[in-house]
C-alpha cells in the first residue's frame, strides 16, 4: 500500500504539483522502518529518488522548536546543498527549519543562523565537526544522523570526520545510509550499529529509463573539436566529465573562445563560482557542464540527455555514478566515452567488468551516427577529417585566413624594400 496518502495534506498537495506519480521502491520500503526510528542501510540505483525515501519519512519524527534533531551528512558542497533544497522544500510546509553547513561558506553567518535552532541540518563532514568542537552545534540533540552516498563518506579521510561526529553524539540515536552502489558499505555501516536493516532494491527498481552506452574514437588533442561538434547536434545538452581538472580548464577555455555555451564546475573553485555554474546549467542557460567526478553523485538536473566522458573513468564506480546522471525517473540517456588508440583497451576492460554493452558511434554532417561513413569525394567538400562540418572548419579558421591576406603595395614606394646593389667603394 502506497503511503502517500498517509501524508499531511500539504505534503500531498506538493507531491501532485511536483509532478510525482506513485513512489518508486527504495521510497516505498524506505518509509516505515524510518517512521518506527529504525538504522537503516539503502541500496538503490542512482536517480531512483533515495533523497525522497530518506526525507519524508524522517521529517516527520522531528519536533517543531525542539532544536537540531536531524543530522543529513554529504560527502561534496554540491550534494548537500541539493539535498537542503530539497528538505527545505518540505520542512517548510511542516513550519521546520533547514541549515545548510558547508565548507567554503561564511562559517559566521552559519553561526548566527544555528541561534535561530534549527531543526534540520545538511552538511559536509569537515564543517559539521568544526562547529561541533565549538559547541556551535549541540550533538547531544541529535536523534537522526544520515549518510547520505555513504560509500563516498567511508573513504578513509572521510571515514574518519563521520567518526569523530558520531562519537560526539549520544550513544542512542538513529542511524541512516543510501548509496547507490553496496560495496564495502554494508560492512563499515555494521561496525557502526549492532541493529541494522539493509533495503537493496537494485534488482527490483525499474524507475531507471533506458541509458544506452557508446564510445567514439578520436585523438586526445581533438576534443575539444568533437565536444564543440556535439553542442551544435539536435538536442544535446550534456554533463561533460574530465579526470584532471587542468583538462577540464584547458578544455572550457577554448569552448567558450569559440562561442559554445559551457560552464564549468571544478573543486578549485570557490563557493559563488560553482554555484553559478550548476543555476546557469539548471536554467539551461548552458548546453554543457564540464566537470569532474565531483559532480558525479547526487547532483541532479531535469531531462539530461547526454553524458559525455571526455576520459575514460579511472574506475566502475567512477563510470557507474557518471552514468547515473542521465535515465533518472524514467527519462532515457545515452553515455558517450571518448577513446583513442592509448585507451581503448581500458574502455572494454571497464564495460566488460560491469557487464554493459556498448557500441561505436561517429560524428558527421552535424549529427551522431552508428555506421561509419564510406566519404566520397563530394563528402569529402563538406566533411572535414576531424568529423566536424566544413562550414565550422570555416568559421573556425576565417580569423587566420584574413590575417594570411596579402598586402597591396604602395603606388609609389614599387621598389621599398629591395636590396640595394653596393657601390665600388665599398
């Protein structure tokens, strides 16, 4: 039985006017054991809505000015300011409060707004434990701790801040973990708690739509090109993911000189620039968000068609998260990888590990295409051999040709610049 109609009135008038139809499964066995304050562990694939499955039923165990009760971890800045969006979305019609707590972030300003009490609190590990140890946050109020990518937060650095956070509270309290992916985690969050109920619905979830995987063979140094070359396909609109940030800046730099719509979102930024990307993104104001593995987990925007791997993901996590961010709640996707003679190997390598099939694709005549066109001569006029159009080889290259122009000559200066023939006396 759904549990949506068991929910406030308001909840359910927002839940009809988000578009929402019936919960997905990790939502609908989420929601008692949460209700009745149980640990528990969730594996469900990404874009499913875990964020909902964890929300919902949690909210509505917290008190009204009853201070800080309930703890929502994230391991990046990005997640956990998604995720306060999304609580404050729905705490706000219970008349609660939300505070995000993010490095980055004016920590003074965060300290004023946890003298207001509020109830809920969304933030990352390293900031969380500094306004502990200040006794800005009072640990002993704490009833609920989330985790929320919890395979994310059990690396060993931030293992080790989740720790020192837990320690801080009080022995009884609710612990709650969703990941996408279960390895290793079931067996970190159970040295955490002797009481826990795993809900793996991997296998049941059919929200997912239908993602189909390619790669495209190119050289490194034309990426850009091929990534200025899809910008200008029917419909695309894509998460571009990079595996060093130096690439990913090099990248952007010439993408924007040649006037595509890219922003970039990179973990050297500050707080304000990595929020204007992700709203510029949001809006569409954007066709591509070029970033790292930072952008990989959580971050969720409406109808992505595209994921575009710019290098081969270092690993199947890497892959899978990246993935993950088309084919949510039903919408189809496809990820495209780029590869080259260097790193093909590695490419079959890692789809043969997590079982996916993928297929060749190519670029020409501005659009994507899955058999190789056999170029005749007349093709050959209009194609050029990095796969773009002729006529964006053109604009691209029009600047350098006008410069390569040749220079009238003077009328009367016929002779400037001739060798003079040398006398007899010299």
């Amino acid at each position: 039985m759904t549990f949506i109609k068991h929910l406030p009135e308001a909840w359910q008038e927002h839940w009809q006017a988000s578009g929402f139809s019936e919960p997905s499964v990790i939502q609908e066995k989420s929601f008692q054991l949460l209700r009745e304050k149980q640990n528990v562990l969730g594996i469900s694939p990404t874009g499913s809505g875990k964020t909902l499955a964890y929300v919902l039923p949690l909210l509505l165990n917290v008190e009204k000015d009853q201070g800080s009760q309930l703890l929502i971890l994230a391991p990046s800045q990005e997640l956990a300011v998604q995720i306060s969006q999304v609580v404050r979305d729905w705490a706000t019609l219970l008349q609660l409060k939300t505070q995000s707590l993010i490095g980055g972030a004016n920590v003074g300003r965060q300290i004023e707004k946890l003298k207001k009490k509020p109830e809920i609190l969304v933030g990352t590990p390293g900031r969380v434990l500094e306004l502990i140890k200040t006794k800005k946050i009072k640990s002993h109020l704490l009833k609920t701790v989330v985790m929320d990518e919890v395979d994310q937060l059990f690396h060993e650095k931030e293992l080790n801040l989740t720790k020192q956070i837990l320690a801080s509270a009080p022995t009884e309290f609710q612990l709650v973990f969703y990941s996408a992916t279960a390895d290793r985690v079931a067996e970190e969050a159970e040295k955490l708690t002797n009481q826990l109920t795993t809900i793996d619905v991997t296998d049941e979830d059919q929200s997912s739509g239908v993602v189909k995987h390619y790669f495209m063979a190119l050289s490194p140094r034309k990426k850009s090109d091929f990534l200025r070359s899809l910008a200008y396909t029917p419909d695309f609109r894509a998460m571009v993911f990079f595996n060093q940030v130096a690439d990913l800046g090099s990248v952007e730099e010439k993408l924007m000189y040649e006037g595509v719509k890219v922003v970039g979102l990179a973990s050297d930024q500050n707080k304000t620039l990595r929020k204007l990307a992700i709203d510029q993104f949001s809006k569409k104001q954007a066709v591509m968000l070029l970033t790292t593995d930072i952008a990989a987990r959580g971050l969720d925007f409406d109808a992505i068609p595209f994921v575009v791997n710019a290098d081969v993901p270092l690993s199947e996590e890497s892959y899978i998260h990246r993935s993950g961010r088309v084919g949510r709640m039903g919408a189809a996707g496809s990820v495209i990888t780029f590869v080259n003679d260097a790193t093909k190997r590695d490419y079959q390598r890692l789809m043969k590990k997590i079982e996916l099939p993928s297929q060749e694709i190519f670029l020409y005549d501005g659009a994507i295409h899955l058999t190789r066109k056999e170029k005749s001569l007349s093709d050959e006029k209009n194609t050029s051999s990095n796969g773009i159009t002729r006529k964006e080889q053109e604009i691209k290259e029009r600047p350098n040709k006008a410069a390569t122009k040749p220079k009238k000559r003077p009328k009367n200066n016929k002779n400037k610049g001739a060798r003079r023939k040398p006398s007899k006396t010299e």
